[in-house]
C-alpha cells in the first residue's frame, strides 16, 4: 500500500505542476489535483517505509503545492 499511495503522490504532483503551471486554460483541473495531491502525498509521507517512497512523496508534495499556486494564480476555482 505504500508504494502505491507514493506512485500516487508523484503522479498527482506532476500532473499539478504540468496542468496549473504549464497549462493556464487548465487551471481548474490543476488546482482539483493539487488540492487531492498534496493531503495524498502528507498521507503516504506518514506511513512509508523506504527512503525512496518518501523521495516520491517530497517530489509529489512539493509538485502539488506548486502546481496548486500556479493555479490558482492562473484563475483557481473560477470556470
């Protein structure tokens, strides 16, 4: 379970950062996955075991703060 929570943090983190930061037009759908991604990655942070779970969850949390701010500075929860 704590790989796949951690594959889940980095997954959501990049796709924050790439949706709120890369793709202005997309700045709903980044924040929503910033916003699941960040609590996820805190979340499987608690609970891993390995060393390299936890860079997972840094580089997923980290994406998701970020992407989420680029988001919201993008528009945020306005359609």
């Amino acid at each position: 379970m704590q790989d796949v929570l951690a594959v889940a943090a980095f997954t959501l983190g990049i796709a924050a950062l790439v949706l709120g930061g890369g793709i202005p037009s997309a700045h709903f759908v980044g924040l929503v996955v910033g916003v699941i991604g960040l609590p996820l990655a805190l979340v499987s942070q608690m609970i891993s075991a390995t060393t390299n779970e936890r860079w997972l969850n840094v580089i997923g949390m980290v994406g998701s703060f970020v992407g989420a701010g680029f988001a919201i500075s993008h528009g945020g929860f306005s359609l």
